[in-house]
C-alpha cells in the first residue's frame, strides 16, 4: 500500500525502511566480508575504499597497484586486479548482477584486469570482463566487453579508441621499467650528464 512520507516519517526516522549491511572499517577500507577470501599485495589505498565479498568470492590485488577514493569492488565470484594497476577514484568493479530479473537467475562472472592497466574515474567494470595488460579505461566508460591488451577504450559501452605502444616495444625490445617497478632507476637529464 503506497502512503505519503510524511505519514511515515516517524519509521523512516527510526530506521524501518533502510537497508544496511555490516561494513567493517580496516584502515582506509570499509569491508564486508560475507565469508569470501581477500588477498592484498604491496597496495596503496587512498580513503575510503569499498570491497565487498560474499560467501565464495575472491579478491586479489597485486602489487604496486594504487587505488583512489570511493572506488568499490564488489565480489561473488571473483576479481582479480594485477600488479601495477592504477584506478582512479568513483571507480566500480563488480562480478555480479546481485540479483535476477523476473525468474532469471543472478549471474556471477570473474573480472579480471590484468598488469598496468590504467581505469578513469567513474568508470564501471561490468562481471566477465578481462581488461588486458597496459590497456587504459576512460574515465566515465561503461565497461561490458573485454578489453584487448595495449588499447584505449572509451564510452557506454566501451569501444576501442586506439593502440598503445606496448611495454617492450613493437620491435621486441627488452622491457623499460618504469616509476612504480622496484628496479626503476631514472635514466639522468642529458643536462645532467658531465662531458668527459
């Protein structure tokens, strides 16, 4: 039976009609384990972070990854953010639909973004993507198809802007290491190297 708010402003004030779930805060992360298995590498979070996992979910992220504010990952299944990946904040990252429609079942498929990938902000990766290694996601994209490594896309839904020189190069030249590799050395300024 509808009614007006203001007729049941005394249960919405007391908490009757909302919705909430046991969020855990853990350093700059706000959790809610439903039982599920979370693994975190050398990782940097900027507060507040969102993961939520349900019974039989299963989150990595790897190291040297950095993940900016308000960004959520949601899991039923699992999400698997490699090494060296950089998410930008208002991201969402989920493997599942949560529920049906009509008497269609949910559906959970695992996400998967591979090493150096670079998502916007407020971008939305859908369940059964794999976003491939040193691809890059627009900031506000949607998405719903896998992305191939070394390509821009961008849009709702995302479609492939453009390829990127990969890593190593086209030419099979060995990989540079960059800022966020461990074994990085910044090669000097050429005003900076002595003339002998």
């Amino acid at each position: 039976m509808l009614r007006d708010y203001r007729e049941i402003q005394e249960e919405l004030e007391r908490g009757d009609y909302t919705a909430s779930f046991p969020w855990k805060k853990v350093g700059p992360l706000w959790i809610l384990d439903q039982g599920g298995k979370i693994l975190i590498g050398d990782v940097k979070f900027f507060d507040p972070v969102r993961i939520r996992v349900g019974p039989r979910g299963y989150v990595e992220i790897g190291d040297y990854t950095h993940i900016n504010h308000r960004t959520e990952i949601h899991c039923k299944k699992k999400v698997i953010i490699g090494k060296y990946c950089s998410i930008a904040w208002d991201v969402i990252i989920m493997d599942t639909d949560y529920h049906g429609i009509g008497t269609n079942p949910r559906v959970d498929k695992p996400v998967i973004l591979e090493e150096s990938v670079w998502v916007g902000n407020n971008a939305i990766i859908t369940k059964g993507v794999t976003i491939g290694r040193g691809a890059i996601v627009a900031a506000g994209s949607v998405v719903v198809k896998d992305v191939p490594p070394f390509t821009i896309v961008g849009g709702n839904p995302a479609k492939p802007l453009k390829e990127i020189e990969p890593f190593e190069g086209k030419h099979g030249q060995p990989y540079e290491p960059k800022w966020w590799d461990p074994s990085f050395v910044p090669k000097p300024h050429p005003d900076e190297i002595e003339e002998g």
